[in-house]
C-alpha cells in the first residue's frame, strides 16, 4: 500500500531533492539563452523592421540538412542496423562454445534490430541529430514499455441454419469478439527535449557514465500517474508515497521553457496553459489536465516528484542488467569537462545573421535606387501622392528650379555580391559542407579533380564525427537495449536474422539471450554521400584482379554483395542467389562427377583392365543410364562418353 507522507526523514530526502534540481535548473539557464537564440535560427525566425526588408536566408537550415541526411544514411540507411559480435572469455577455448556464443550473438543483434525497426529508430535518430545539432545536447531515452489494451477483432464460427423443416446445414458468421492483449512488450525509444532534461554540472562531454543525477520531466494526467504508482507499488520497485492532489493542486506551475521558446518565433498559441488548470463542476482538475512528473536518476536509483515538489516514490533503478541511467547524450562539439557542448547552429550563428544583414541592406539599396526619393519645399503646394515613383508620373510645381529636388541613391556596389559569397564559403567551411556535398551548384569555377579533392579532404573531418557519434551513442543505445532484452524478456519469440536465406525466421529464448558483445552498427563506417562513387569504382577494380588472378582464398560471393550493395536498392538480396543454395549445387555436381567417374571405371571391364581398342561397348551412349541423384542441370551440362580411354 502506498505510504503517507508522516514517514521520518520524508521531507529530508525531498527538500534535498528540490534542492538538486534548483542546483541543475541554475547552472543550464546561460544555456538556454544559447539554446533559444539556435532555434530561432533554426525556424528562419528573425525580428521584423518596419519600412525595412526581412528577408532570412535559410542558409542554416542547408548546412544543418546536409549534415544530418549524412549523419542518418550513415547509421540507419539499410537493415540490418546493428552487429553483435562475441567476445571470447579469458578462460574459454573451446571452439563448440565460440560457435554457439556466435550464433546467440546473431539471435541476440536480430532482436534489438527488430525492436529498432519497431520504434521507427529512422525518423526518432533523425530528430536527436536534429536536437544535438541545434541545442547544445541532444537526448534520447532506451526504457522497457509494457502495454495491454482491450482489443476488438471478429471471430469466425459455424452456427446451424434452422429452417420450418428442421436443420439445413450451417452457415460461418463472424462474431465480434474483445479481449486483453498485449500490444507492446520490447525496448521503447524516446526523443527528449532539451527543455525537459536536467543534468549533473559536474559532468563531463554529454557523456551520463560521468553524472552524478539527472532529472527528465514528463506531462501526464492524474489517473496516468495514479496508474503508474500503483504499478510500481504492485512490483515491489520501492516505497510509494500517496499523493496529496489538493496540495499539488496549490502548487501547480505552469513555467514551461518549451512555451517560452515557440512563442519566441511567434507561436505563442502552440499551448493553451488555460486549458491544463481547468476545473470541473465539482471544483477539481479536469480529468484531461497534465501535471509535471519529473524522474530522478541515478546509476542505481530511481525518484519521482509531482511538480517538483511532492515525492511520490523512491526506489532502485528498476534497469538491474546495465545499472545505468536510461539515457543517451550528445553535442555536435562537445566541451571538456562540461555536460553542454555546442551545436552546429551555435557554430553558424554570426555568420547567419551577417548574411541576413548582407541580403537585406541589398535589397534596401536597390529599392532606393528604383523608388525615387526628392527634396520638397516646406510651403510647396505639392500633393505628396504625385511623388511616388510609377510610369508616366507627373509632379505639379509653382517653381521647377526650387520646389522639388531628386535624391541622387548611387547604384549598389558590386563588392556586396563578394561579400556575401566568403560568408557562404565561410560557413561551408565551418561544417565541411561544400557546395558538392550539399548537391548545390558551386560559384567558383573548378574542374572534376578539385571537387573530388575537395570532398574526400571534408570527408575526413565528418568521418571523425562518424566515429565519435558511434562510441558515444550507438554503442550505448546497442548495449542498454541488449541488456533489458535479457533482463525482461521471459518467453521465446521469432526474429529475423538477415543473411539467412532457407530459413529467415529463427526462434530466440531467454536462455540465449547472454553475455555481452562488441555492439557495432552495421551502416558504413565512412561518409557514404561522398565515397559512394569511389567504393563502387574500387570494388569493381578488385573483383576484377580477383577473377583474373584465380585468387583462391577470396570469398567472390560476398565481395560480389559488397559491390551490389552500393548501388541504391532496398532489398539487394531478391537480386542474389541464396548462397546456401549455391553450396548445396555445387555438392550435387561433386557427386554427380564421382558417380561418372565410377561408371566409367565399370565400363573396364570387370577384371579392372581396359577394353582392346575397337572392342564394342557393353551399353550404347545413348543407352547408358545416368547415375541417381545426379540433377538435371548436371545432365545437360555433362557429355556423354563416346568412347573408353585406354
């Protein structure tokens, strides 16, 4: 039963709590001005001047595009996703036990692949890169969901058909018919906004093995939180406090960040903070109005607190397997020794905002320089319509010579253009995002040779964060999904293991999922926008050295995959003969071969000598049965003896 709030020491731990998060909320507020400023950019957002251009040239957004396509492709361009591969123990030798440990590594990496696929890991990785590359962090969080709903579907059955004569056979209608089931039982991955995340300052490079806490703010409604604390007291997960709603009611705040940063850029409608503190006719809360439920984590600890103020529960972290907190991190550049880093647009911010003033003083000066402006007498009776420039326009004087005057605008310099071309190229460089990568026609004049050089040199910088975006957060998404799949799954299931072809889907238990792997993503290790050319002319050049040179220790069939793969198709395997297949062929012909050779060995007579040179054959080609199991693409392919050798 849930505990009461009398409990000794109760205040204790939730005014240290409060305090912790007061501690964490303080020290990211410099960065949410960071972090404001970015998104504003971001949406192409920027404060209007009256009388004067607003154009936003959504430059930003294009170098950000580019990068995070790249970023995606790389990982999650192609299943599978992810391999697992055995590492073998200190003490382990036996080459049965390597083999098994193999094959539960496959079963094992064909899980958390379809659980990938499951959670749409392609459009949810695309928004953390999305937020790490305008926020000074992104995060994303790997927990276990658990959801049984009643479902609704119709059930066949066979019922008799009474007529006034008596039966006349039966007939199948479909009955509706509602039961529990369960609709998600796997790993579910969430984005997390960097609005609702808190982390320890004392931690280091977004990486949460180095915090101390963190606290990650969710909106429910009050049955859902009802219904969660009853299933955390149900499973014995730690002690429950019972809510007291009239006094989290007092307390209610609506100080959302989130708000604050949409109505930033004008959407100051996006959320209706009426509408979540109604009140019912009895007086209290809407049944649809949210509450902040904000989660504390440790590396083995758990808290929730209701508006940040109400502790309603305190236990162990519920993830035993890992024992770590239930969330990834990552900044695009990340500091020493801090939890924030920068993101790209923070990068770019300057440059954004000179380009913006660049275009618009442009486009200022040229609409001086079309519009006439004049110099009028203060006592001229003139109509100052007259003064607006359009064709055939006509200006009413008393004195020509001394009424009115043109302003003389001088035409727009043409170093404006210049200027705004190095603040391009300045922000290509900044992101190694040259005009060939993003797919855009370059403005300097350069031969095939440059562009390449120019794209394998910024190859190098985005593979670097390749291979950093990889340590730090796929390997650790791989690794904590592994573990709650060994830690809650008790039943076996079916999983698609690729590169099976006779048997695609294998059935996985509990007792194999086991031990720890070297989590790899299965996507190229290098940027694929840029090498994509390059690896095809180069897997081209070695299966052809291969061929030639009769290499015999080269595996031509999965060098052959490897060049089909670099091609764009979905589903390269539909183009290939299953090698399995091919194996199973090839043992065929071998037989078929020795059963010839053995038939032609009987055909020497039965005292094991050759027969005399013209002797007649004891069976006519034509005649001469072939050797059982010998397939029929063997016959066709296989000539019949004429004659037998001496």
């Amino acid at each position: 039963m849930p505990q009461t709030f009398s409990k000794r020491g109760f205040d204790e731990r939730r005014i240290a709590l409060i305090n912790r998060f007061d501690y964490a909320d303080r020290y990211r507020k410099d960065y949410e001005e960071v972090a404001e400023r970015c998104y504003q950019l971001y949406e192409c957002w920027r404060e209007e001047v009256e009388g004067r251009a607003n154009v936003f040239i959504p430059m930003t957004y294009q170098e950000i595009d580019t990068v995070r396509a790249r970023l995606v492709k790389s990982f999650f361009g192609q299943r599978p996703y992810c391999d697992f591969v055995p590492a073998p123990g200190y003490q382990v030798t036996d080459p049965q036990i390597m083999a098994e440990r193999d094959v539960n590594a496959k079963l094992a990496a064909a899980l958390v692949d379809q659980q990938l696929y499951k959670n749409c890991i392609t459009a949810k990785f695309y928004q953390y890169v999305t937020d790490f590359m305008v926020y000074p962090a992104g995060f994303m969080s790997v927990g276990w969901r658990y959801e049984v709903r009643m479902v609704k579907y119709k059930l066949p059955i066979e019922v008799p058909i009474i007529t006034p004569w008596g039966p006349a056979g039966s007939q199948v209608i479909l009955q509706d018919i509602e039961s529990e089931e369960t609709v998600w039982d796997d790993n579910y991955i969430d984005n997390l906004d960097f609005w609702n995340v808190w982390v320890d300052p004392r931690g280091e490079s977004c990486n949460p093995d180095t915090w101390r806490f963190c606290f990650i703010r969710e909106f429910a409604t009050r049955s859902r939180i009802e219904q969660y604390l009853e299933l955390l007291d149900s499973t014995g997960a730690g002690k429950v406090f019972k809510p007291d709603w009239e006094e989290i009611g007092r307390n209610t705040s609506w100080d959302n960040p989130a708000s604050d940063r949409m109505g930033s850029v004008g959407r100051t409608a996006a959320i209706d903070d009426g509408y979540e503190t109604e009140k019912g006719e009895d007086g209290e809360p809407h049944k649809s109005s949210l509450y902040q439920l904000l989660h504390y984590w440790e590396d083995n600890q758990h808290c929730l607190l209701i508006e940040n103020t109400a502790l309603v529960f305190e236990g162990d972290n519920p993830y035993k397997r890992h024992g770590k907190k239930p969330i990834l991190a990552h900044s695009y550049e990340p500091r020493g020794g801090e939890p924030y880093g920068r993101s790209a647009v923070e990068l770019l911010a300057d440059m954004q905002e000179e380009l913006n003033t660049n275009r618009n003083q442009r486009i200022d000066a040229m609409s001086f320089a079309l519009n006439k402006g004049f110099q009028v007498r203060r006592d001229a009776d003139i109509d100052e319509s007259e003064l607006i420039s359009r064709p055939n326009m006509l200006i009413h004087v008393d004195a020509i010579d001394r009424d009115v005057k043109e302003i003389t605008i001088k035409d727009i310099n043409p170093s404006t253009f210049t200027d705004e071309q190095i603040i391009k190229i300045d922000m290509e460089n900044t992101l190694a995002t040259p005009a060939v990568i993003r797919g855009a026609q370059s403005s300097r004049k350069e031969t095939a040779t440059a562009d390449v050089l120019r794209s394998s040199n910024a190859s190098l910088r985005f593979d670097v964060k390749i291979a950093l975006l990889e340590e730090l957060g796929i390997k650790r998404l791989l690794y904590l999904m592994d573990c709650n799949n060994q830690e809650f799954i008790n039943q076996a299931r079916l999983v698609k293991v690729f590169g099976v072809h006779q048997q695609t889907w294998n059935l996985v238990r509990p007792g194999q999922l086991i031990g720890e792997y070297d989590y790899r993503p299965s996507g190229l290790s290098t940027d694929p926008a840029v090498n994509k050319e390059l690896r095809r002319q180069q897997l081209s050049e070695m299966m052809a050295f291969v061929l030639k040179a009769q290499i015999p220790y080269a595996d031509r069939y999965e060098l052959f995959r490897e060049w089909i793969n670099s091609f764009d198709l979905r589903n390269t395997d539909k183009f290939l003969i299953p090698k399995e297949m091919i194996a199973e062929q090839a043992m065929q012909d071998q037989a078929a071969l020795q059963q010839i050779k053995q038939l032609m060995l009987m055909m020497r007579g039965a005292d094991g000598q050759a027969l005399p040179q013209g002797a007649p054959m004891q069976a006519q080609p034509q005649q001469m049965p072939m050797p059982q199991g010998i397939p029929m693409q063997a016959q066709q392919r296989m000539p019949m003896p004429q004659a037998v050798p001496m």
